[in-house]
C-alpha cells in the first residue's frame, strides 16, 4: 500500500478531493491530514471521511514532533494542498523527491512568498493576463521554485474578478491533482 500524507492550512476542498479519489483505492491511500490551524475546516472533513488527523503550531513543524510523526507513518508521497507555512528543510531532506505542492498560477510566474491564493489571482487579473493555470511541483527549500511535474493552462479572457479565476483554476485542480499523484505514485515503486 502506498501512503499519502496531506499538508492543508484551511478549508480542504483540494484534501476532501484527493481522499474521495483514493477511497476505494486497493494500493493507494491517504492515511492522514496534517493541519497547522486545528480549527480548520479540512481537520473537521478528514475526521468525517475517516482519515487521521495531525495538528501542530509552528514550532512542531520546524522541531522534531511532525517530522517524528511523518517517519511513523512512512508516507510514500506527501501532497502540500493549500498549505501556507514554508515547508522546514529537514523534512524535505527526510523525504527528497516524496513531497508536492499545488500552486494556484503558471509557475515560474507568479511564485514566491505572499504569492497564494486570491493574491496569485488578482496579481494575474492586475497584469491582463489572458491565460492562467496550475502548477504541480516537487518541493525544495524555496518557496515554488522545486521541479515542475504537470502545468495546465486556462483561459481566463471572460474573467475580470478574481473570484472568477480562482473558480476556473479550482476545476483544474480538482480534475488534474489526484491523477497527477496517482501518476507519481505508480510511477515509483
């Protein structure tokens, strides 16, 4: 069995997604969410489907307690999905080459710190942009800059709210993260 570990800091709608996709799923599981808000609403869903819940503040994630936690687990493939906080170095050294991020944009455009969410849409829609995206990809030690694995583009030509956008780009997330990650973890046995 192959074991995925989501990261979310809010409502989860990327996580519940990823869990319902892998629900029946005889070789591929999310066995829990890792949250840094225990009030957010992707700790309630996840306990709703059935999946383990971590919380932590901010000093767990950059000590030893959620990097303690991952190595017991022994997650094949950990999926950043709407998570804020800049992912610490020694869990990415722990797990090189097992951790993903989904950034709501056409990256390299559009990356960095401060750049997620409604802030990414409005920067694209400020910039008349007519085309944006999504970009899957690994995670190293700066912020969006690890190696792309999956872009997909969207026009975005009828949109002028950036609550237009952000829903254009939430369908392809919701159609092409799951499947992205079940390529990946396929792709290595």
């Amino acid at each position: 069995m192959k074991n995925i570990v989501i990261f979310a800091s809010g409502t989860g709608s990327n996580a519940e997604n990823i869990i319902h996709y892998f629900k029946n799923n005889t070789s591929k599981s999310v066995v829990a969410v890792f949250s840094n808000n225990s009030n957010a609403k992707v700790v309630e869903k996840a306990k709703k489907l059935g999946v383990q819940t971590v919380t932590f503040n901010k000093d767990e994630l950059y000590d030893d307690f959620v990097l303690s936690k991952l190595i017991e687990l022994k997650p094949d493939l950990i999926v950043l999905a709407g998570f804020l906080l800049k992912f610490p170095e020694h869990i990415i050294k722990e797990f090189s080459n097992k951790i993903i991020n989904i950034h709501p944009a056409l990256l390299p455009k559009y990356g960095g710190k401060g750049m997620y969410g409604n802030y990414v849409h409005q920067a694209v829609l400020d910039n008349q942009e007519t085309e944006t995206g999504i970009t899957i990809h690994f995670v190293n030690e700066h912020y969006d800059e690890g190696g792309i694995i999956f872009q997909k583009s969207i026009s975005i030509v009828d949109c002028s709210t950036f609550e237009e956008v952000s829903q254009k780009v939430h369908q392809l997330e919701q159609e092409h993260f799951p499947t992205i990650i079940d390529q990946l973890l396929t792709r290595n046995p």
